[in-house]
C-alpha cells in the first residue's frame, strides 16, 4: 500500500485500486462521465434547448452562468441554478435541490430556502416558478446540459432571506453548517446587484443578446413603462432623497425650502430614469410639453404607466437611497450605483462630472 492510502478510508481505496486498472481510454470515458454526472440528468420527456446567447453574469462577487432561450416564439431569460446556489455561499449539488414528493411543501426548493422558519416567507410565484426547469446546451461543454432557473426568480429568493431577517427569524451557524444570516448578508448585496428591474438587461448585456433582440422589444417595454396620458401628481421622490443626495454633494440641506440647483435634473435622469427601462429616460423627454424657457410642463413620473412603470420607478427609488446611505461622498455614491444599478446598454461606468448646460430638462 502506497504511503498516500495510510489512513483513507475502505471505500476510497478500492476507488484508487479500480482506477489503477483502468485504461487510458476507460480513464478518459469515466472522467468524461463523472462530469456529466455533476450535472442533473434531463428526464426522458424533457426538451434540451439551444441558447440563443449566452455568457456569465457577474453578481456579487460570483460569475452565475445564464442564458437566453426562445421558446415557442417567447423569450425567457434563465440563470444556472448551480450558479445561484453558489452565489448565496451554497454549496454545488443536485441534492441541494430537493425534489422529494413526501413533503409537497418542500419540493422543487433549494434547500438554501427549504428550513421551516423561511418557508413562510416563499411567495406563490417563487414557489410556481421553483417548478419549473429550462434545461439547456452548454456551448463548448459536449453533452453538458445546464438547468435554467427564471432571471426575475432570483431577487424572490434574496427576498426570503431579508424577509426573514427583517422578522428576525433567522438562524445562526452551528455544528459547523453554514448560518443563514451569511446567506441573508449575501441575499443584501446580491439584491443591490440585481436592482428587480436591472436582472433582464445585465443577462442580455453579458450574454451579448441585445444585439439579436427582436426590433420591436424596445417599443413592447416602452408601451409597459409609459402612460398613454398624463398621470395625477403624486409626491414620489422620498425627503431622503434629497437630503442624502444635498450630502453627497456638499451642499445644506434646507429643510424649509424646496429649491434645489438647476443641475439636479441632470443628476436625476442619471441616477433614476436612466436606469428605470431601456429607452424610457429618451421616451419621456420626446412626450414632455414644455414652456418657452425649454422647462418641463409636468414631472417626468407623470407619464410612468401605473400597473409597471410607476411601480418600478418607486423599487428603483427605494435602491437608490440605500446606496446614498451607505456612501460617503458623491463619487463613492456614484460608483456604488453604476456598479449595482448600472444604465441601460453599460455594465459599469466612470464617475461622471455633470454639466448643466448640456442636458435640460428635469426628472424631478
């Protein structure tokens, strides 16, 4: 017995001795098929899709594999769910998804969301979506086929966790198992990465497929986003707004007075409806009525439609001002912002110094 066998276990010397058998040829084909195994078999009536694109979303500090699959004349963009679940600190594994029919509560679930004290927090929507595999060809990897989970499925399974630490039913490491309040910390930045409305974008970015989207699919997201007509004004940028984004500035904050320098419009549009939608700052100016002095009539939030648009702006809003809170000064904001919600068509960009006279106009 090699010295390097001294203190392995039965189970793994006979491994070692069965591999000492094998051919190169037989080497090569049980390597091959150990790999495969790594990924979860497709079941017998499963169809294995061709992506239309492809590449790795970094989020977080991970790369997750994703892909974009047409399927029936529907476009659907997935993640790897081996690539989710390693983001979270989870560890690889078909049996960390747990697929067992005694339990009907628990199936289709991660286990990183399966513990009882975070089931109350799974949504119906996750849970439908949770049901349903995308499983697709893996571009360079011969007879590798990866699982596609819905994009917009992974700031619901952040969710689980802020809701559950919000709640503060979360439960810590022990017996050396991961705690979930590691997973809640990482559920926090991952969520600020995928900024809800920044998930379809940063996949089509990475994967290369906004240069095959379909001509219309910017006039699809621009009727979901805008109103037809001219909305009530509702207050919708939050007092924190303000205040943080005076701070980051350098400027007072006057808590009796609502004037604000003209070239915050400018920061505005940047930092909101630029990154809102694909096309929505540009819509917005072209439908704006405006005065003789080149102002607008009306504010930008106006012609957001109610039922996608609206709601989206005020998530968008919510990010924001988390940022701001965690940032110093403006530069430290901005590149916190571009890193986590970055514009539509950029995945990171430069801070920007912002002149006044060459974007009129206020988002406001």
């Amino acid at each position: 017995m090699k010295d390097s066998d001294e203190g392995a276990s039965g189970k793994v010397r006979s491994g070692r001795a069965r591999m000492a058998t094998l051919s190169p040829e037989q080497k090569r084909e049980f390597s091959r098929r150990g790999a495969a195994s790594r990924w979860e078999a497709v079941g017998p009536n499963q169809i294995i899709h061709e992506p239309e694109a492809w590449g790795e979303l970094p989020i977080g500090g991970h790369s997750v594999p994703c892909a974009v699959l047409v399927i029936e004349g529907e476009v659907i963009r997935v993640v790897s769910d081996r690539g989710l679940i390693k983001s979270f600190g989870g560890k690889r594994g078909g049996s960390h998804w747990l697929r067992t029919k005694q339990d009907a509560s628990i199936a289709n679930l991660p286990a990183i969301i399966s513990a009882p004290n975070l089931r109350e927090f799974i949504g119906e929507e996750l849970r439908e979506g949770l049901n349903k595999r995308y499983p697709y060809k893996v571009p360079g990897r011969k007879g590798m086929v990866a699982h596609g989970l819905r994009g917009d499925l992974y700031p619901m399974i952040c969710d689980v966790f802020l809701k559950a630490r919000d709640k503060g039913k979360l439960l810590p490491a022990t017996g050396g198992r991961q705690g979930q309040e590691d997973m809640a910390r990482a559920a926090d930045i991952l969520m600020r990465a995928l900024a809800h409305t920044g998930i379809i974008a940063l996949i089509d970015e990475v994967t290369g497929y906004q240069s095959k989207r379909p001509t219309d699919a910017l006039t699809k997201i621009l009727e979901a986003f805008i109103a037809k007509e001219l909305q009530p004004y509702v207050k919708t940028f939050p007092s924190d707004f303000y205040e943080h984004l005076f701070r980051l500035r350098g400027l007072n904050y006057q808590t009796d007075s609502v004037e604000r320098p003209l070239y915050f419009g400018c920061l505005t549009n940047d930092i909101v409806y630029k990154r809102l939608a694909p096309g929505v700052l540009a819509e917005l100016k072209k439908i704006t009525l405006r005065n003789e002095a080149g102002r607008p009539k009306h504010k930008y939030f106006q012609r957001l439609a109610q039922n996608l648009g609206y709601p989206k702006l005020r998530e968008h809003l919510g990010g924001v001002v988390a940022i701001m809170k965690l940032s110093v000064d403006y530069k430290d904001f901005l590149g916190k912002l571009d890193r986590l919600c970055p514009r539509y068509g950029q995945m990171y960009l430069l801070p920007i110094d912002f002149d006044p006279a060459k974007d009129s106009g206020s988002g406001l």
